[in-house]
C-alpha cells in the first residue's frame, strides 16, 4: 500500500499545477475577449484635423493673414492647425515657406523658409 499512497502523492502535484494553467487560460481568455469588447465599443481618442467642406461655417473658421505677409505673386499653398497657432504654406516666385500664425491676435509668431 505504500506503493499506491506514494503514486497518489506524484500526481497531487501535477493536479495543482494543471488546476493553476486550467485559471490563467480563463483569466487569459477573458483578459483578451475584455481587451476586444473594449476597443470595439471606444471611442476615438483624438478627433481628426481636417474637417468636410460642408462642416465649416462661414465666417467663424477663416485665417486672415496680417498685411504684408504675401508678397505679390504668393499664394496660399496650405493651412494645417498646429497646435495652438495655424501653420501656413505660402508657395510663390520667392520660394515657399510656413508662416505660424496666432489665432488670437492674428500676427504672424514664426516664418520659417530655405535656408540661404
């Protein structure tokens, strides 16, 4: 009968550790199937720089540039938001560059062009 108690306490181990893998696939499983519920139902995190044409409203999203910051023969290539100031690409016979425009003030922080 020692024989047999001893066999008996071999497998006590190997029951426990097939009980602790046996949880961590549950736990895994539910940990991904939670993940995928998740990021299905979330919204976006960040909301999209460009918006449709039909979304901007006249007269409340133009960016007006300070007299002089065009030269003749320049022309708006571009406006991005950055940040909190606009970038605007100004492409023309004197090359382009970006013009950092302050929205609450309207002036012009930064241009930035070519190096010469």
């Amino acid at each position: 009968m020692s024989g047999q108690a001893q066999k008996h306490d071999n497998l006590r181990g190997l029951k426990a550790l097939v009980t602790v893998l046996g949880v961590l696939i549950v736990l895994g499983t539910a940990f991904v199937i939670g993940t995928v519920i998740k990021r299905f139902y979330a919204k976006p995190v960040a909301a999209s720089m460009t918006m449709p044409v039909s979304a901007v409203i006249p007269g409340e999203s133009q960016v007006v540039l300070p007299p002089g910051a065009l030269a003749p023969g320049d022309h708006i290539a571009g406006i991005a938001g950055a940040g909190g100031v606009f970038a605007v690409w100004v492409s023309g016979a004197g090359g382009d560059r970006l013009l950092l425009l302050n929205p609450q003030t309207g002036a012009v922080s930064t241009a930035l062009g070519p190096a010469k």
